[in-house]
C-alpha cells in the first residue's frame, strides 16, 4: 500500500512539472515579440507567419484562415475570423492589436 501510494505521489508531483513548463512554455512564447509592435495583415500573411505571430493560432487554424480567404475573398473587418472554423471571439480578442486588413 506504502509503496502505492510513493507511485501516487510521484506521478502527481511529474504532472505538476510537467504542467507548470507547458504554460511558461506558452508565456515564453506569447512574451517573445515584448516591447514590439506585432502586427499581421490577414489579407496577406502565410501560414508560418499567422502561426508564428497571433496567440493561439498553430498551423492547422492558419491554414483555415488562408483556405477561407481563398475561398470567400479578403477580410473585411477583424471579426470576420469568426466565421473561420476553429476560430471564436476570444482567439479574435486576444488578437485584435495584431490583425492589420
């Protein structure tokens, strides 16, 4: 039982590691561009560049974003990439400073 409860133990103590540098992970990403305006014109941005660049958007969200803009035309305003799938309001919010039209 003792020794059940030292496996316990230990595995709740690696998942609390493990967790604790996937977020600095992603705050180390976010804080990267600190001190320089971002801004990315999602009329025109690359894959690589609307994943390096906005906040949650990785590669499968970016290439939604350009397959929509293919298929329907050019944004017209910011929230229009809440009609991308995958993409909300919140992932726009986050954003907002960084999409240029």
């Amino acid at each position: 039982m003792k020794r059940i409860l030292n496996l316990l133990s230990t595995l709740m103590l690696t998942l609390a590691l493990f967790s604790g540098s996937v977020i600095a992970a992603e705050t180390a990403k976010a804080e990267k561009h600190e001190g320089i305006e971002i801004t990315v014109n999602i009329n025109q941005a690359g894959a690589e560049e609307l994943k390096t660049l906005l906040v949650g958007v990785g590669e499968s969200k970016a290439q939604a974003i350009i397959d929509y803009r293919n298929a329907n035309g050019k944004f017209v305003k910011a929230d229009d990439l809440t009609k991308v799938k995958g993409i909300g309001d919140k992932l726009v919010e986050k954003n907002r400073d960084r999409i240029t039209l």
